[in-house]
C-alpha cells in the first residue's frame, strides 16, 4: 500500500480549488527545474535516473568494507549523518547487531572524551571510515578526521589510505583535495543535492549498505515514491495533501507540528524530519515549528502539554501498520496485576488503541490532528517513506514562498565561528 | 560554584519588585506547605529530611544486585524512568560500562519485539529487576511485569522472589498486593511526591546506585540547592531569577523554550526537563512549550530555524565550564584540512568559540537568551542541577497561577485508554 493519510479537519479544507492550483504549478516547477533554488533539485528525479551501476559501486564497497573491518566509522553532520543514522535505525533489531559492520558515527559533535574512547574502544577491532562532507570544509567532521586519520596511519601504516572513503563535492573543498593526495576512494555528493535531500546518494546509501541492510529495495521504494507523490493528481497525491493540510494550519496560527510515533526506531526519523522541514522552511520569520514525541513513553511526560497547553500545536502522527514481532497478553492465574482484561491482546494492538485513545483525546483538547501510515519498517517502507517527506517538505516550502534549498542561517553560523576562530579569510 | 545565569536582557526586567513580592510570597507558600498541589510537596524539603538509614538502605540494596546480577532490568514509564536515566546518561562514559550493572529499562514503551529480544539477550546474564509505579496501576510497565516476572519465575523459580524489588506506593495500588503476594522487596513512593519529583527517592537512587554511582554526593548536591535555590533573597537566587525570566519572556509573547546544550550526555537531561516542565505548566491553555537541540549537531539542522524562522522562541543553553576527557588540535604536517590555525585549540574550547558564536547570532536574529552553567557533570553537580530545575519548575508555574504537581491531561489519556480497553469499572 501507499502512505495514508487522515485529517481530522475537512477534507475540502485542503483540497480547495485554491490549493490544487498552486501545488499543481509547484509540482510542474519541479518537474521543469525551475523555481527558487532550482539548482538543488537533483534529489528530486534521483531514485528513477539512479543506475544499476551506481548502485553496485556502492553494493560492491560496502562488501569490501565488511570483509575487511568490523566497525566502520562514519564521520558527518547534519544531513551527512541523520539520513543514514534515519535509516539505520528504523531498520534495527533490539538487543542484536545488524548482518553487516558496526557503524559508529563521529564528527556529529565535538567532544574529545567520545572521540578518546572510540579509539580506545576501536583497538582491538578492524576498522574502516568513510568520512562523508559536501562542501568538505565543515568544521566537526574535519576536526574529528583529523583525529582519526592520524589513528589510522599509526595503526595500518600505508595500508590505512585502503581503508578510508571519502564522500564529497566532486570539484572542490579541502576534503577533495586531500582525498585526492592521499589516494583515497572517493564517492560524490551531487553539487545538485543538498545535505538534508542526500540521502539517496552515497552519502546514505554506502553506510547503510555496509550496515547490512538492502540499498536495492530502499531505492525501490523511492523510487515508487517518486511516482506516487509527484502526481498531478491531487486527490491521489498524499504529499500535496500533507502539504496543503500543515499550511492551512500555520495560516491558522497551528505552529508548532509535533511528529509522534509509537515505536521507538523511529526517533531517527524524527530527527531527520526535524532537520529536512526546520532547515527548509525556517526562514523570513515563518514556518512551522518541527517537535516531535514518543508514545507511549511521552504521554506521561509531554502528554500533558499536548492535552491542556497553549493552542498553537498540531500533531502528525507516522503510524506503522505491521510488526515484525509481537507478544499477545496471556492470562494469568492469579491476576494479581489486574491485567487479565487485556488477554488475547498483542502488545501492537494495544498501541493502536493507545493511538486512538491519544488522537481523540488529543483532538477534544483543541489539538487539529494528522495521521500518516506506513505498512512496515522494511527498506522499501522507509525509502518510500523518506522521498515522501521530501517531495512534501518542497511542496510545503513553495507554499509558504520559501526557497527550500538554502540555509542562510547555518552558513550565518559556519561564517560566525570561523571570525571567532580567527579562520584564516574570515 | 552555584549555578550560574546569564541573561541577555535587562536584569531590571526579571528583578522587578513585581517579580520578588509574588517570587517572594510563592517561596512562604512552599515553606509553609500551603497553596495549590500542597499535598505534593514532599519533595521541597526531601533532600534536608533524608536519614542516612534509608540512603545505607539504598546502597546495600544496591550492593546485593550488584553481587548477584549482571544486569537490572527498570521497568518504568515517565517520572519512573526519566530520572535515573537522565542522571545515568548525564554520569556514563562513552563506549565504557559504569562501575556498577548493567541498566536496561523496559515497560517504558510498549513493543514485543523489545521485550521478546531482551528477554533472549539476557539469557545468559544474570539479572535482577526493579520494577517502579507510583500509582502501581498503569498499564505499560504493568504489561512489561506480566511478561518478565513469568520469564524470572521459568527462570529462577523460588528464587526469582528475592531478585525482584518493588518501589511502589506504600498503602495502594495492584503493585503492593502482588508485592506482599509474593514477598519481593519493596521500597516506597512517597504519596507527597509526584512522579515527576521523585528521582532523589528510591524511584531514582536505586537504580542510580545499582548502576555504579555516588548517591551520597548526589544527595549532597541536591541538599545543598535546596539551602542555595530556597533563600528568600531574589539576588541571589538563581533558581527565582530563571523563572522570572521565563515568566517575562512568555508574557511578552516568547512561547516556546529551546533548552540547547553541548554535550551529547545531556539529552536525557533534557527529556527529563521536557517532562517537569511540561507536564507542570502545560494547562488551561497555558504555558511555555518545552523544546530541545543538540549542538554542534543540531546547528546544522534546526539551528536554521532558530536563526530565522518564526519569532516566538527563547532558548536556554545549559553550559558544562570542565571536561573530564579532552583533546587538543595538534599541527597537522601538509595542513590538507586546513585546520592548522586551531592547532593549540582544546575541543571543549572550540565549543565554547560555538556557543559564543551561536548564542550571538540567534540574539541578533532575535532570540532571546539564557544561560545556565554548572561546573561539571558528576553526581555532585547533577544533584544540584535537577533540583534546581525542580524548584525552578514550582516558582515559574506558580507564577503563571498554575497548579505544578497534577497532571489532569495524563490522567485523561489513562481513562481514555481503560475504556476503550473495556476495563473492568471504566
């Protein structure tokens, strides 16, 4: 199945005549590569133009990669470590490693105890990084490889340059050019694609894959999902629906969107969505403000404020329909918990009816409510799944008239430390 | 040191005569245990009243489970569970096990996948659980119980009983009569403390000391803020100060709060911040909207929308000043990163740089500032911070005129759920 969508509103709500005209020329702009920030749409037709060759470099290196490293180190930020850590995440099982390497990321932060430690933790297991940074002059990554390399020579000698992949700009950045020296096997970030849209690129795919997990079948469901949500057709296109709906509630003074899942591998997600809408829409004193909360844990916690708080909040809930695992409540003897109503239930049945205990409640209390569903946390739902956030994070963007593929702001950021730092030019 | 604020606006703004009479006579009302939610107050004086008896109870407790098991399982959900994560999370060393057992928590959600593969992955642990509900009667660690108290009885069989410990409510609930049952060792939640109060109780110091840390320097930071965040006098009170900016920046149409740090330890921290404040204020329609970020990380995601997008945010920093782990940039031969003008550099320095740099740019692009800064992260410091916030979190909701120690909505969500579950009396 496709990616469903409830409302609680009206439906005409946001299927008006209004809504379908300018998400129709946003949809044709795209298509024609034309709009602002035009020139950052290379994700938008990536899954359909990726090829078969493509995908088996990366197939063929995450291979290398596990027949000769136990732990692969993957050093990024921002969009060049949620996506993949997204993925990874929403793919796992508790309590049990995953069929290919263990990925460690680094240069997500700057801390010198965890950067200390992974090496010490490292010693005694075969390593490989891959160092991923799209204009390969970001600071955190830097600094961490920096630290990292150095381990590496020490420890593999000449042989380390065969153990670390880089993944950046095809043409420029300091990160290029020491690849280049050092002869290390490079991967391209598109010049097209920006970090939160990348992804789809090597930037996901070679981690994910060295992770054991299955790139083919990730693609294909973004591939579907380029179809699916690129419709012209409105009453068939979810994107443009989540789209139209979160916009006709910030135009209502809803302005705050909390993303809440009830399963707890999703929180990846959540991150990534956090990063793909705040980073896209936060400009020129507008969006929506991107929150997010974990069921049933956070109902006794935020659960409170969402109920009986300031009405400026809307939710979107990303349910998932299948487990892979369950339990079913069994009877027992003595009942001393009290729980023996509940047997015959499995413990998934249980959060749907929490779902819609929490949604209905939710709804009462003043909060207009969003419902998202998924079939299963496999590769394809999630490949599906991410392109559609995508596709409907540039939908939204467009309508609010923000360009959704800059971020002013962080480079007002990246510029102002480096004056602090003394960087030299700056 | 006490904890430190800064505040980016005008001191005479928070230090109002206003804001010391009503900060002034809420500070009385704890004092002499009058006012709304009084009957929950017995967290205020706790640290002050604390016998060395119970905390020799605690540590011996703690001892046992450390002689005989591998592993405690913490089968909690909100205030039962967001403590002692914060403040274990807070202590931990990256990629190293603590001193003490392993802590794994369940009931916390719900999902069988987590609970069956737990289950497996213990098989050959020894284990031992500590199972906590205020109330005795919720319904996800209630269902996590069902399932492993049957596994420990398959398991251990007679024995299963003194593995078990209970930290339930002394006079009610179905928790204390299957403890009594079945003679498991049980501690108590006070009836005077909400669970969202309550980590300087069994509910938090056991599993804390199972885990390997000092409760008793916890204690004596916790006691010492009581003393320091509990003096009348305004100007030296850090704890009223923050309220009362919180207070203002609300008021002035500054609704929702980023709680920011820089380090990585701190995020349950944070989610147990979200919680107190969250479920303490967020009523009648009222209330600051507890948020949180990650930096450096989250400054390549939602800093852009904190830089930039809608004008209702303030953000809070919460500084660590001393890192126990460091390192320094050291010059790099080729200079191929180009990062050579950081040589010399600590990397707890760069963060500061960051925070200088990030604190500047989002009070020019209009978002107001806060800073709180403890000395360092050990039992000592911790203790203080989370009561400090705890006290915080009563001066700032009373000063809204906001009852701080019920949770009406919660209490929705659980009826919601029993009736929809066909529980016997709903």
């Amino acid at each position: 199945m496709t990616i469903q969508l409830t409302y609680s509103g009206n439906f005409e709500d946001i299927s008006s005549t209004s809504f379908q005209e300018k998400l129709t020329q946003i949809r044709e702009n795209l298509h024609q590569k034309v709009g602002a920030g035009s020139d950052f749409l290379g994700w938008h037709d990536w899954p359909s133009n990726m090829t078969d060759a493509f995908l088996n470099e990366m197939k063929e290196t995450a291979q290398k990669i596990k027949s000769t490293s136990d732990v692969l180190i993957v050093i990024g930020i921002g969009g060049s470590y949620l996506g993949s850590k997204a993925v990874m995440e929403a793919l796992s099982s508790y309590f049990k490693a995953s069929s290919g390497v263990e990925v460690i990321f680094a240069g997500h932060h700057v801390s010198g105890e965890y950067l200390a430690n992974l090496m010490e933790y490292v010693n005694d297991k075969e390593v490989s990084i891959n160092v991923i940074s799209k204009s390969g002059t970001t600071t955190e990554p830097a600094l961490a490889f920096r630290f990292l390399q150095t381990y590496m020579e020490k420890r593999y000698g000449v042989d380390a340059a065969s153990r670390i992949y880089v993944t950046t700009d095809a043409q420029k950045g300091s990160l290029l050019h020491l690849a280049t020296e050092k002869g290390y096997q490079r991967f391209e970030v598109p010049a097209n694609v920006g970090g939160r849209y990348s992804v789809f690129t090597a930037v996901g795919l070679l981690p994910i894959a060295a992770a054991g997990y299955d790139i083919q079948e990730l693609m294909r469901g973004a591939k579907n999902a380029e179809a699916f949500y690129g419709t012209a057709d409105f009453s068939n296109n979810t994107a443009m629906q989540y789209a139209a709906a979160r916009n006709f509630l910030y135009n209502k003074g809803y302005e705050v969107e909390i993303l809440a899942t009830f399963d707890a591998k999703l929180s990846f997600v959540q991150e990534w969505w956090k990063q793909l809408f705040g980073e896209s829409e936060g400009k020129e004193g507008k969006g929506v403000f991107p929150a997010s909360v974990s069921y049933t844990t956070d109902l006794h916690s935020l659960g409170q404020y969402i109920q009986d708080g300031r009405r400026f909040l809307f939710e979107t809930f990303l349910n998932v329909q299948k487990v892979q695992t369950d339990l079913t409540v069994f009877e027992a003897e003595n009942n001393g918990d009290e729980l023996n109503y509940l047997a015959g239930l499995s413990l998934q049945e249980f959060n749907k009816v929490g779902y819609e205990a929490t949604s209905k409640a939710h709804l009462d209390g003043g909060v207009p409510q969003l419902a998202l569903t998924i079939e299963k946390l496999d590769e394809y739902h999630i490949g599906e799944l991410l392109y559609f956030f995508m596709i409907s994070c540039a939908y939204s963007a467009y309508l609010l008239d923000i360009n959704p593929f800059d971020q002013p702001g962080v480079e007002d950021y990246k510029t102002n430390i480096f004056k602090l730092l003394k960087k030299p030019g700056y």
